[in-house]
C-alpha cells in the first residue's frame, strides 16, 4: 500500500481493492493459520503446503498469458513431496522436492513430443518451484519441533510486524526510497522503522512465551527475518513488473493470489529456521 491510496476510490474500496472483504478475508486466513498451528503440526504442515500447490497453480494460470509455459503437474508434486518430506524426514525432505523438480520437468519434457522452448519451461518450472514449494517447507521444518509453535509465530509475526511498522514509518517519513524502479513506494526509513519495531517487539514478547527466547536472541530474529521478508516483497514486486501483472494469482478476495500475500514471508521462513539455529 502507499500513502496516498484510496484516493478517489469507491465507498469500501483501497488501491482498487474492496477493503471490508480483504479484512474478512485477512480474518479467516488468520484463524486457519492459528488453529492449524496450535492444535496439531500435522494439520499446519497440510495447510502450507495446500497453500504452496494453490500458489504454483494460480501462479502457472497468471504466467500462461504472457507466454510462459509452467509444468503445473511436476510443481505440485515437489510441493507435495518437499511439505511431507520435511515432516517426516526434515531437512532431507527441501532437497527431495528441489529433485522432483528437476527431474520430474526433464521426465515431463521428454515424454511431450510437442515439446517447444525447453530452457525457458524448465527454467521457469524450477524458479517457481524453489521460490515457493522449497521455501514453504522451511515453515514445516520451523513447527517440527517441541516449541515449533513459537518458533513459528516468531518468524511469520517479525516479517507482518516489520511490514506493518515499514509502513506506518514510510507513510509519514519515507522520502529515500530503496528500489524506486520496482517499489517506488518502499523506503529506507519505512524500512528501518519496521525493523525496529519488530526487533523492539520480538525482544519484549518472545521470552515471555516459553524458555526458547531471550531478548536479545529474539530481536537478533525478527530484524533478520523483516529484513528478509522486505527483500522477499520486492522480488515479487520486481517478478510482477517483468510479466507486467498486478497479482500473481486472485483466489483471495480482496487480496490477489496466496502468493500475493505470502511473498515476504517466503523468504523469511529459510533465514528464521537457520538464525533460530544460531542464535536460539
């Protein structure tokens, strides 16, 4: 969003979106993510990794048109085969996934004697595949474990937090902007403001949730996974501008595509598990 957005919109819309569907929206996606995530890790490694097949076949119908060719099938069988490897075999399960990706496109192609453009189809197929079915299974191999839940409220909460804070401070005090060709509204103040505001948070509430945390750890991870959760936001912005889409998808009123909204989070998810690691 930018800071001059819903100017000129109709009654309940924001920037060309219906704002009390989006929250709605917003609401129900919350509480899936919740539920899921608290009551069994089995439930919550099956709700991310039916997001990522939704994100790989909303993002395959988006690509279509412009003239990029995504193997739908071999995607959705890495992001099936990386969600449940990573639960049941950890960290194994990524490169299991990251194989029937590259194997699985050159099978596919073998067996298409219509086949045309090879390079860019396999190409295409193993760019989506990693950005989202391998580093969506970091979020399952993040909750395998006996404070999974917290860890994971951790990472996903210091990517929204520092997105949220981002703006908040960029609004009102963003006047350099940090990657103006592709995100003309991000800037460096909006993005050391939200920074500071989820590693200030993180080190407040963390520790009081379980022994996994001290402070100073916890404001370690949040500032390392906002900083990697604005980086994962303007790849796709950057993405999106190439194909020349708005969204990467649209099965989320109000919303765009699952992608859409999980951009940031995708890329905080690898960097979490591995600083948790480090510094838990």
């Amino acid at each position: 969003m930018t800071g001059d957005e819903g100017a000129g919109d109709a009654p309940g819309m924001v920037g060309g979106r219906h704002l009390p569907i989006a929250i709605l929206v917003g609401v129900i996606l919350a509480g899936l993510f919740l539920v899921s995530l608290f009551w069994r890790a089995e439930a919550f490694a099956a709700v991310v990794t039916g997001f990522a097949v939704i994100a790989l076949v909303e993002a395959a119908r988006v690509v279509r048109p412009v003239g990029i060719r995504l193997l739908t099938p071999v995607l959705v069988a890495s992001a099936i085969v990386a969600g449940v490897g990573a639960f049941t075999a950890g960290p194994s399960g990524p490169l299991a996934g990251v194989a029937i990706l590259v194997g699985g496109s050159a099978l596919a192609l073998l067996a298409d004697r219509s086949r045309r453009e090879v390079v860019r189809t396999i190409s295409a197929t193993s760019f989506f595949g990693l950005w989202v079915a391998i580093l969506a299974s970091y979020a399952v191999l993040l909750v395998d474990r006996d404070d999974g839940p917290v860890v994971v409220l951790a990472v996903v909460g210091a990517a929204i937090v520092a997105d949220i804070g981002g703006y908040a401070f960029g609004v009102p005090f963003g006047r350099h902007k940090v990657a103006p060709s592709v995100s003309p509204n991000k800037s460096w103040e909006g993005l050391i403001g939200g920074l500071l505001v989820a590693g200030a948070l993180a080190a407040a509430v963390l520790p009081l949730v379980g022994d996994t945390f001290e402070p100073l750890p916890a404001a370690v991870l949040a500032v390392l996974c906002g900083l990697a959760a604005f980086l994962g936001d303007l790849f796709e912005s950057m993405v999106k501008r190439d194909l020349g889409v708005k969204d990467l998808g649209g099965v989320l009123p109000g919303h765009g595509g699952v992608l859409d909204r999980v951009d940031g989070i995708l890329f905080a998810l690898p960097v979490g598990y591995y600083a948790v690691a480090l510094v838990a």
